[in-house]
C-alpha cells in the first residue's frame, strides 16, 4: 500500500494487491516478464575466443544461425525467470534480407564512439509485476541501413557525433511502420499471457508487413549438462493452437487468433511454422549440421522462399507464426495491421474471444494508470508526468535474466570442444565462484546487457518507490556469497568483475530501507541487517586493499568515472608514484556515514550495533583528518586541499614529502561534498554508548576532533550535530565554483569537469609523452575505456543526484543561516534546499519541453519535437552534453538516468515548465490557484465499442483513434470497467470501489496540505519530510 502523509487505511490497488500476492508467495506474478535481453551476442558470457575480443567473436551477423550458450535475445522479448521459454517478435518488410528479428547496432571497433545501438524503439509502459507492457518499435519501410550505418561510422573521427539511423534517412516521407506491442496478465491465472501487436503505416502510401511471434526454448540440451530426455519441446495441435513441453515449466499452448485483413471481411490466417534452435553450423562454418532445421530456418523459409527449411512434421524447439499483410500494395496509409495471441498453462476452447481479449488488455492498462497515479498523486505537468511514466516504465524493461556460470565457462562444456588454452585467464580468472542465474536489473538492455555493481545501487532508488521487494533483491544479491568474492570484494561488471566501482552499496541499502518505510509503511529491518553484515566484509576490503600506506587516503583506481583523469586510473602510473585520490577517500568517507547510518538504525533494536557505529564514526574522522590535514615524516601539511584554488585534487605522492597535486578542476573535487551526515540529539542521547565514546574522542583526539567536528561544539538547525568532510568555509569556496555558469553549472546540471578547462586544459609532459585533460562537453575525444563513455565535462544524473541530496543534508545542518550566491555572479542569495531544488529543475529540464516545445535532449531535432508520432516519447541516455543538455551515450540507460522520476516525485509539483516562478508573489499564487484546481484521480483510459469491427486502429497508439470507432466512458467516479464481467478482466466489487473512495478522500487530503505547503514556500523542499528519508532518526515517522 502506497502511504501518504499519516495515512493509516489500508487500501490496495489492483497491481499493489499483485505485488502483495507476489511477495507472500501466493501467486507466483513475477515468473514471467520482459527478462529477454536486446543484445545476447558479444557479450563476455559467449566469448570463447583465444583473446577474449567478445565483439569479434561473436558478431552480429552470426546471431541469426548460431546458438547462445547463456542467453536469447529478440524485441520486446517476454521470458519466464529462468529465460527457458522466451518470446519476441521479427517483423519483415519485404525490402531486407533477412527478417528483423533482432535490434542492430554497431560493435565497439565499429563505433566512432564505442558500441552504439542504431534503432528507434521506445518502452513505454510497464509495471513491477508486469501485468500489462507496451513497447514501440519503429520499423523503416525501405530497406534497414545495416550496411550504410556501418560504413559511414567508420569514416567518422571521435571529434564526429554518432551516425545514428535518424541520420540516415530510414523514416524519410514517414515511410515507417509504428509498431506498438502489448503484453497483458489475465486478471487471476498469473500463467496466461496475452499479446497484442498493432502496427500503423505511417507512410503516404500503402506496404506490406509481415509479423512473425516467435516462441522458442533456450539451447540447454546440447552442452552435455541435462539429459536428453529432458529437451523441451514445440508441436502443432490444430491450425490455431501448438502445445509446448518444457520439464520444468510444463505444459503451455500457443494460441493464435486470425486477424482483420487489409480487404474488409477477408482475415488474415496465420501459418505456424516449427525448426530447432540449433546452430547452422553450415552457413556459418561450411560444417555438418546436427539436425536438418536449425535456428535460420524461419529467415530461409519466408525471405528466401526455402520451404524445406521448416519441420514438415509442425514440431521442434523453436516456433513462430507468420502474418502476411501483403494483399494487393499493402497496408493502406494511415491503417493498421492487428495480430493477437495468448500464452497460457490454459487452453481456450472455441477459439479467442477477441473482445474479451482486447477488455483485459485495457482493463490492465487501467490498473498501471492507477497504480503509477499513486505513486504521484501530487498534480504536476502532464509532460513530466510522462517523462516519470516512461522513466520507470524503463527500469522495468531492462530486467533481464542473466545466466552465467564461471566454472562452465571457463573450463568448456561435456559436449563442446575445449576451450583454447590459456582462454580462462584473460579475464575473471579470481572469480571462480561466480554462479549466476538471476532477473538483474540493467544499465541498458542493448549497450549493457549485464550488471554493473555501482549502476546497480542507483538504479535501486527509483525502483524502491515502485517496487520495493524487488529493489532489496537486487542490492541482497551482489552481497551474497555466488555473487561477492570471498575476500569481500562485489564483482564490478562482467568485463572485469575485480574492477573497482565506487562503494555507493551501503548508501543505496538505507535509501532503500527508508523510501519502502516512508512511501509504504514497512521497515525491512532483516534486509538491512543482513546485507550490512557483508557490507561489513566489504568495508574492510576496500580498507585492507585500497589504503596503501595506511594513512586513511585512498587510491581506489578507476572508480566507475572512466576517462576523468590525466591518467588511467586503472593502470599503474608513467610518473611511478601512488594516485591519491580526492574522489576515492571521499567515497570511503561517505561510506563510513553510511555504514554509520545503518548502525545506529539497527542499535534502535538491537543495541550491540552501538560499538559498530562508534567504530564507523572515529574511521570517518580520521579519514577527514587525513584528507584535510595530512602531515609528512617531517611534520609538514601535506593535503589533497588547494586552499588557493579553494577546491580538491588528485595527488601523485612518491613516498615521504615528495607528492604534487593535478589541478584539474572535476567532479574528483566535488565528490568530498558526498560525505555529510546530520545526527540530532534525541538520537545520540537514545545511545549512551555512542554518546560517551563520542564525547571521549572529543576530549581524548581533542587535535583531531577541532578540525573536522567543531560542529559538535556548535550546533546547528535543530540542535543538530553535523559531521562533514569539509567545513562552512571549505563548503562556500567549493560551491562558488559548483554554482558557476563559466564553470561547473550548466543549463541542465552540474558538469563532471569545469567549463574552465576549456580554454585552459592542464597537461603533463611525462618522458616525452603528454597527457592532457580539456573539457569535452559531447562524446569522448579519447578511446580510453572503450571511449563510449565521456567525465571530461558532460552532465551525469547518478552524481547529481548525489550532489542534491548533500546540498539538503547540509541545508538540515545549517537551515536558512547559510545562503548562496545562484547562479554565481548573479547576485540572486538562496538557502541549500533552494540550491538542490534549483539542481533538479535544471536536469528535469533535460527532458521536458520548453517554451518552444523542444527538448534538449534531442538537440534540435525537429522530428523528435513536433512530430506527433514521436514528440511524446523520450529515450533516457546515459549522460548529457555540457552545454546542450544533448542526450549522449546509450540511449536506453533508464538505469541510473531513472533517477529523474525520483526526481519529479520529490519537486514536480514545482519545477518551472517553463515558467513556473523562483520566488513567492502574486504569480506564485496564480500558478498554485490553477495547479488545485487539477487536483484528483486521472480519468479511466476505458474505451467502449460504437462498431463490431474488429480493428482496434488507435486503440494502442496514444491519442490516435479512428473517429467514430471508440467513444469516452461516462464520466464519473466508477473506475471500473464497463464490459462483460469476467474474472479474466477482473471486475472490481462493491467493497473495492467503497474502499477506493475511502483512500481516494484521504489522499485529498494529503495533496490539498502538500499543496497548501508549497503554495506558502514556493518551494517542494520539506526538511522533514527528506530528514525521515537520509537519515537515522530517534522518533521514524
């Protein structure tokens, strides 16, 4: 149950009562959901080269022939958990050379800026259990560029933005097919899914399409690890029906409804077609296939005409039907082409009853517009309600069921050849223990398709509003003994699993725990207990391994920022020397507090964790002690602390008091800002012990405690104590430059390096080699890491967010006593929580429409903007041009770039779109008196029958409907839904709609006193409200 305010009745809507089933085991709603992965080839998991190039070996134009070992891919692709039985969609133009069954992009080698995905596709919706999903699928008319993309990125240098398939003419004249694809649940059997694909040409003129629904079984048979008894299997029953076997889910039916043809009255029959999912090992390697239909057939049978290339006998393990629009020219333009079918542990007898099929799909649409209302109830634009709506719907498009095991892997499986020797060292040769077979949330389901530690903690924020089970389950399981290495370490991502990320872990877990309490109630005290206990390995590998010389300064390495610095990060330095890292000892200090948090959360019920926090409070002085007055053998300062510059460095020490500071002003220097932690007194005096070992280091480490906690002394906002990395001074010098247009401060942001550096790079002579850093606003310059990734000046939400949420942690501390210039040099003076306020207006800015309708994400593009078959839907990229706001990197990244809708949760209400004011007065109130008036729960979406025709025609395009064929249901309070009842559908009852009436007065009530608060403010900013989610309090609210 979403909580608002101090709501304390208990009313669950349709998806939360599924969750909730879910959770207690009762149904099992999660078994099936969109775990199919957009890119299964060159990934590390199927590389079995001699040199471990993942790109080479396993390239694109083999995925059609050649099986995977440890995954499927497809488009808009829908698995069960274990990713053995899988679903997705090829389509054919009859202008390619192969059916479009797989989204194309290019290698790494091949991209002027690393790999990059060349397609038009959107999520659109989804929701946690997946009862209901959308996906739209932009597929070209004219032949599919794969050669001219390719061809034209090669000549391309890294100062060249990308040649994208925007770029390549492909939707010229609209001469593209909008293919919007739906998966449904039925409403009690969490077994059945229905799927429904509306394809409109967008183009002036009438063309065919073909669509073809897959459903296959991954390859599990022919490694040697399952008998053979156990291979699944695929067979037609009837004309309309095929029945597939599976020993471990059991029996399922494909069950296929014909579709409305092209000519009125004239359906379109579908032909169930069957091969096996086994390599061609013919095509590919002129070899010997092991069965005559192997896994090509269906590109083979349809595009070249082959008709021996499918099983005669309508059976194998790997199925499709194929739809045929193609009578006379086509699909007319501005039609649509319609295809339905359901899979289901059930079969349907009599055939499908379309109109009792199309009811459930909108009647689960309906739950995931209600369900995601409550989650924002609070009125705000319609644009960054569906900029929030994509965002998340995202996060749950890249779940993906990923599967490897290291030992298979590296030593070869019982029926394949050996692996080349030598093969197992070329990378994650410590990780022996590795054994996944788990739905992971991704950083980007094309770009990458495989999880990354510190990703992975972000991403657990926005999903914790959304879902939090599944949230806890994703930090839990990087924490677990299959997953982190036995001396502590969590794995970094699949290229280098002993990579060093930075050590967000800890902050994400008590994110977490506090968003499910404060949004739903629950207080998962054996989550945080249980993953704070290896979180408590971790601490202590990151201290045994990271601190070289045992002084509490940190080295750390790469540290997830790739090419940030002079030098690579991961590599050992051309001066000699050791890396002290401004941005690695902040991190472990923000660690400390975090870790610090959690403690004194869990001595609140078990009081043995006082002596833990005390620990984890004089580790984290003497970290700052370190960082900020770090004294030599000979007694001299020697800090990481520029107190000219008024910023932190790197430094490069070589042992005793010879070290040299690298002024190159970046996010390195704004990290130390991360570590800030508000304590009030009620909570220290809650714990004597704490309270007297605090008190002891006071008087006793009297030096050390006056430089980094006089705060203790001096009490702040509420009689708070503050403890920080950097003092008041230390802070406003810091945020002078941070606040700078000419520098950090950007239109959408803050930048990762300073725009000072654009006309004054720092560089290095280092035995006739120099390194240089320069400000990069767009893609990388350089190819270090791969070069698809850029530090050296772009926006990154993850490190704003965490910039935000310091400047609040600061404004508890200091309250409306410390005010800033913002802009610097605009002589305009606000508090810290209107700074972090101003900072996410900014990057929501990023996304949303501006006075001209554009976004700066699509960097001008007028298609993007204006048209309407593409203006409302959003890619979420991976990081944001400096100066532009141009959307950069991968284009589906809703992993930690889902932190906008987080974002929008906590200061929507006010974010000027565009033109909502700064500051109270008499437009302030203008604009809150037209914001009550939208006040309360958004229309149903339903849509009833004014025809018996079977087209749904708009019915899955947003606000495109065929006139005369759907009118509004009447308005009124009933969020029913208004046909037959069915327990498919899932017709809600008396007293659910009694119940709902209830909720809905008391979430009025919750959004007429938010309201009413940010009317008088003029601000979303409620210390309290944030205070209860950041930190450990006496008295939880």
């Amino acid at each position: 149950m979403v909580r608002h305010g101090q709501q304390q009745h208990e009313f669950l809507c349709a998806e939360e009562r599924r969750l909730k089933e879910d959770k207690e085991r009762k149904k099992y709603w999660k078994r099936w959901g969109p775990y199919l992965a957009e890119r299964q080839w060159a990934t590390v998991r199927e590389d079995y080269s001699h040199d471990g190039d993942a790109w080479g070996h396993f390239p694109h134009e083999h995925a059609r022939s050649r099986t995977f070992r440890w995954g499927e891919d497809g488009i808009a692709g829908v698995s069960d958990s274990h990713g053995l039985q899988n679903i997705s969609f090829a389509f054919w133009n009859e202008k390619d050379d192969y059916l479009k069954e797989r989204l194309f992009g290019l290698s790494n080698p091949e991209g002027n800026h690393g790999e990059s995905l060349k397609e038009a596709h959107f999520h659109l919706d989804n929701t946690p259990t997946h009862s209901y999903m959308k996906y739209l699928y932009k597929y070209p008319q004219k032949k599919f560029p794969y050669e001219d993309l390719i061809a034209k990125n090669a000549k391309l240098s890294k100062g060249d933005p990308e040649y994208t398939i925007l770029d390549s003419g492909a939707f010229e004249e609209d001469r593209y097919w909008d293919i919007f694809i739906e998966t449904a649940k039925d409403g009690e059997n969490s077994e059945e899914l229905l799927f429904r694909i509306t394809a409109y040409n967008r183009g002036p003129e009438p063309a065919p399409l073909h669509i073809i629904p897959h459903v296959w079984f991954r390859n599990t048979w022919s490694w040697g690890h399952e008998p053979e008894e156990n291979k699944p299997s695929i067979e037609k029953e009837s004309q309309f029906v095929a029945k597939s076997h599976h020993y471990k889910l059991g029996d399922r039916y494909i069950q296929l409804s014909p579709s409305p043809g092209i000519t009125e009255g004239q359906d379109v029959e579908p032909e169930f077609i069957f091969t096996e999912n086994d390599t061609n090992f013919k095509t590919l390697y002129n070899g010997e296939n092991k069965t005559p239909y192997v896994k090509d057939a269906f590109h083979k049978y349809i595009v070249d005409e082959e008709k021996w290339a499918i099983n005669p006998e309508n059976k194998g393990t790997k199925s499709a039907a194929w739809y045929a629009f193609d009578e006379g020219d086509g699909v007319p333009p501005g039609g649509c082409a319609v295809v339905r079918f359901k899979l289901s542990d059930v079969l349907e007898e009599g055939g499908l009853d379309e109109e009792l099929f199309d009811d459930i799909i909108e009647k689960r649409r309906s739950e995931a517009d209600e369900f995601y209302w409550r989650i924002s109830p609070l009125p705000m634009a319609d644009d960054l309600r569906n900029i929030q709506r994509q965002a998340l719907s995202g996060m749950m498009w890249t779940k993906q069921f990923y599967h490897f095991i290291w030992e298979q892997w590296a030593n070869g499986d019982p029926l394949q050849p050996p692996p080349p020797p030598g093969r197992k060292g070329i990378r994650n040769s410590q990780w022996k223990h590795i054994h996944v077979d788990d739905i992971l949330s991704m950083p980007d389901n094309w770009e990458y398709p495989f999880f990354a530690a510190w990703d992975t903690a972000f991403h657990a924020i926005p999903l914790a509003m959304i879902d939090p089970e599944f949230a806890k389950k994703q930090l839990d399981l990087l924490t677990r003994e299959w997953y982190m290495h036995p001396n502590g370490q969590i794995p970094a991502y699949e290229w280098n699993f002993g990579d060093v990320n930075p050590p967000v872990h800890a902050w994400a877990v008590f994110r977490t725990f506090k968003i499910e309490r404060k949004m739903y109630g629950r207080e998962d005290l054996d989550f945080l207990e249980r993953v704070f206990q290896k979180l408590l390995l971790n601490f202590t590998w990151w201290v045994n391994r990271k601190d070289f010389d045992g002084n509490n300064v940190f080295e750390g390495g790469f540290l997830g920022l790739d090419n940030i610095g002079l030098f690579n990060r991961s590599e050992p330095l051309p001066t000699g020397g050791t890396l002290q890292q401004a941005d690695s000892t902040g991190w472990m200090a923000f660690y400390c507090l975090c870790m610090l948090n959690i403690a004194l959360e869990l001595a609140k019920h078990r009081r043995i964790y006082e002596d833990i926090a005390s620990k984890f409070f004089e580790h984290f002085i003497l970290i700052s002690d370190a960082m900020t007055y770090k004294e030599n053998e000979n007694g001299e300062e020697s800090s990481l602390w520029n107190e000219e510059d008024g910023f932190y460095y790197d430094a490069i020490s070589w042992g005793g008091p010879w070290s040299k500071q690298l002024p190159v002003k970046s996010l390195v220097g704004l990290i130390p800002l991360y570590a800030v932690l508000t304590l009030e007194p009620e909570l220290i005096n809650k714990f004597p012990s704490f309270k007297k070992r605090v008190d002891w280091f006071i008087k006793n480490r009297n030096d050390v405690a006056e430089r980094n906690i006089a705060s203790i002394a001096k009490k702040g906002k509420g009689e708070r104590m503050l403890l920080s990395l950097v003092s008041k001074d230390r802070l406003v010098r810091i945020l002078e430059k941070m606040l700078d247009e000419t520098e950090f401060l950007s239109e959408h942001g803050i930048r990762s390096l300073s725009k000072f550096h654009k006309d004054k790079p720092y560089a290095m002579d280092v035995n006739g080699q120099e390194f240089k850093v320069s400000y990069v606003p767009g893609d990388s310059d350089s190819g270090l890491f791969g070069g698809n990734s850029n530090w050296r000046g772009p926006i990154w939400l993850c490190v704003n967010f965490l910039l935000i949420e310091s400047l609040l942690r600061f404004y508890m501390y200091y309250g409306d006593t410390l005010q800033v210039e913002c802009p610097t040099g605009s002589g305009e003076f606000m508090h810290l929580g209107h700074v972090a306020e101003e900072l996410q207006h900014r990057l929501q800015h990023l996304f949303a429409k501006d006075d001209d309708g554009r976004r700066a994400i699509n960097a001008g593009n007028d298609m993007l903007d204006f048209d309407p078959n593409w203006s409302n839907y959003l890619w979420f990229h991976e990081f944001f041009d400096g100066d532009t706001g141009r959307g950069l990197g991968a284009s589906h990244q809703t992993g930690w770039t889902g932190l906008i809708a987080k974002m929008i949760h906590d200061s929507g209400i006010n974010c000027r779109l565009p033109h909502t004011p700064r500051t109270p007065g008499s437009a302030a109130s203008h604009y809150f008196d037209e914001i009550f008036s939208k006040v309360g729960r958004p229309k149903p979406n339903h849509r009833r029958r004014l025809s018996t025709t079977r087209s749904i025609a708009g019915r899955s395009d947003f606000g495109a409907e065929t006139p005369g064929e759907f009118a509004d249901e009447a308005e009124g309070p009933d969020y029913g839904f208004t046909r037959r009842p069915s327990q498919s559908v899932g017709v809600d009852d008396e007293e659910y709609q009694r119940q709902r009436e209830i909720d809905d007065s008391y979430v009025l009530d919750y959004v007429t006193s938010q309201l009413q608060r940010v009317r008088s403010q003029s601000t979303s900013f409620d210390p309290m409200d944030r205070e209860n989610e950041f930190e450990a309090q006496a008295n939880d609210l």
